[in-house]
C-alpha cells in the first residue's frame, strides 16, 4: 500500500496567536491512497513537491515524469490570476480605475466561469469580494478585525455583477477588485490534467493546497481512494472511491486568525462582509470540472444546506459531502455508494 498525502496551505503562529498554512499542513483536507504494489514493476511512479500558487503542490506521476511542464504551467497561470504580482491579469483589472482591459483567454474563461456560479449560486460565490479580504488582512498576512464602518465602505465596492467581460475585454467599476483565490486552484488542476495527459502520464494525482486532481485510472486498475479528514482531528470522516475528477474541500478550520479570543476564518460572506457563519465544518465538491467544483464549495458553505439542495436540483454531475456543525455527514445520493466509514463517522445522510 502506497500513501500519498496531499498538504492544504500551511500554519504556523502569527499575531493574534493566528494560524495560517501554507507550507506544512495543521489539517489535511484530503488523503489519496493508492494501492500499487503489483504495478510498481510496470509503471514508474515520478514524485514531486513544487510552489506554485501561494501554496505547496504535490504531483504523483506513473509512466512518465511531467514534473518541468507541469511547474511550467502552474507558474504561468500564476502570472495571470495572482492578485498581488504586477502585471498580472487580475492585478491590471484591480488597477484599471474604472478602464477597459485586455486579458488572456485563460483568464477570461476562469471570469466566465465565475460569473456562472456567481449566477447560479444566488451571488454566494463573488469573486469581487477582494477588497473586504484585504480589510482582514487574509492576502496580506497583516490580520485585523476591521470596524463595521470599514467593511460596510468595502461592501459597497463588492458587485460581481457590474464586471463586465466582453471576449477577452474586461470593465470593472472603479474601485471595485477582483480575487481569483476561490477558482483559481480548481482551474489549474484542470489544465495540468489535460496538460499530463498530453506528456504521455497514463496515472496521476495532483493535489494544490487541498484541490485534488486525479487523472486517469488508478494503477491498480480500480479506482482512486479519497480519504477525507475530520476538522476537528482525530479519525477520517470518509473514504471516497472516484475516478478520474476534481474533488475541492473548503471549510473554516483550514485558515484563520484569532484575535481576542475568537476564531476569524478566511472564507468572506459577500453578504455581510464577516467570516461566514456556516452550518457546515468543510464542505467537498466532487465534479469533472476542478474551476466548478473550486468555486461550489466556497459559495456551498456560504450558502448553506438550503443552497445546496436547489443547486443539486438543477444541476447534474454535481456530488457533495457535507460535514456539519453537529458532526453528522450529509451526500448527494449518487455518490453515496462509493463511500466508505471506517472512523468516527458510521453513515450518512443522503440529499
């Protein structure tokens, strides 16, 4: 039995006895494991840690070794969506004064996407949310509780709906600001997929702080063994038996700072500009599309139960394991089966 496990951001104490994760995980959202004794002879297994993406990136690779064109994707991508590096798509559209930008094709697609599940999500997923993050200090790493007075002026610039994209022309209102950090990982994932599987990769796993990509079959000629963490520690909530998708976890516990006394995590409500007060301890998306299934879980745990359910109803391709404030695991029905319970956790219920 090979095990591979995949980090999620790192932590390590700041001020306010804060926790941030970037480079060695406090919680792992997700575990793959792989059993691959009788293939090892058969297929070569390549192993690699990059950065790339503010965060740490683990690649397993079988029958080929893409490791230099996946980094060189990665870090190409990230000169596109980073958020702080100059020059940058996004950095250009948050310092466009109100002007019209040219942007990648990669980037509008990303934009596009988000504007969809921004849509369809009843604007729980807002990618235009930046300039209330920046208040709490959650890119930057200066944490602060900012005043109400703060977030209600911030609020008033976050309006993903007055974005508008036009090709590959983008026009924001001025002020406003944009951060790709809930959908730019998923979408990565998806085009180092594509990527590896044009280098000639028959197998593998790609994890990117916690958005797990897996490719192809697994070597053993079944099917990739996702084992999902509990928040609170101890014993796995789940195994779940996929082939190749993405399956994206977010929840409050995966980074955060505490200021006196109380808990502030990163995930910002557009409505109310505070961290979300979610009915949900983490919240896992399993979806063909890594972009998708990215920026479902941020506004799923948003949202709520209620949220989910309406989502589940007109959308297909769509699986969710949802693990709640009372420690009970709720999923969609059709991914229900390929769940194992060998921890805390004995069953579930289905939506």
């Amino acid at each position: 039995m090979s095990k591979i496990s995949f980090l999620k951001g790192d932590g390590r104490i700041m001020k306010f006895k804060s926790q941030i994760k970037k480079i060695s995980a406090l919680f792992l959202a997700v575990t793959v494991l792989t059993s691959i004794a009788s293939c090892e002879g058969e297929q070569k297994k390549y192993e690699s840690e990059l950065y790339a993406m503010n965060t740490v990136i683990n690649l397993t690779c079988y029958g080929s070794d893409a490791t230099a064109q996946v980094s060189t994707e990665l870090n190409r991508l990230e000169s596109l969506f980073s958020v702080t590096r100059e020059n940058s798509d996004i950095w250009r559209i948050n310092s466009s004064q109100g002007c019209s930008i040219e942007i990648s094709d990669e980037t509008a697609e990303v934009l596009n996407i988000a504007e969809e599940i921004y849509n369809d999500t009843d604007t729980a997923f807002d990618p235009s949310i930046y300039p209330v993050v920046r208040l709490w200090g959650f890119t930057t790493d200066s944490f602060s509780v900012p005043s109400k007075a703060d977030i209600q002026n911030a609020l008033k610039l976050v309006d993903y709906s007055k974005v508008k994209i036009e090709g590959n022309t983008v026009t924001s209102p001025q002020g406003a600001m944009l951060d790709l950090g809930g959908i730019a990982k998923g979408y990565a994932g998806r085009i180092c997929r594509d990527l590896l599987k044009a280098n000639g990769v028959d197998a593998a796993v790609l994890s990117l702080g916690g958005n797990v990509q897996t490719v192809g079959k697994n070597p053993n000629g079944g099917k990739w063994k996702i084992a999902l963490r509990n928040p609170d520690g101890g014993q796995y909530l789940c195994n779940i038996l996929v082939d190749e998708c993405a399956v994206v976890t977010s929840g409050g516990y995966e980074r955060y700072f505490e200021s006196d006394g109380k808990r502030y995590h990163h995930i910002i409500d557009p409505a109310t500009g505070y961290p979300a007060d979610s009915e949900f301890k983490s919240v896992t998306v399993i979806a063909q599309d890594g972009a998708v299934a990215d920026a479902l879980s941020t506004a799923f745990y948003i949202g709520g139960l209620q949220l989910v359910k309406e989502y589940l109803s007109s959308h297909s391709g769509i699986e969710v394991i949802l693990y709640t404030n009372d420690n009970e695991l709720i999923v969609s029905k059709d991914i229900s089966s390929s769940l194992e319970f060998n921890g805390a956790i004995k069953e579930a219920q289905t939506i």
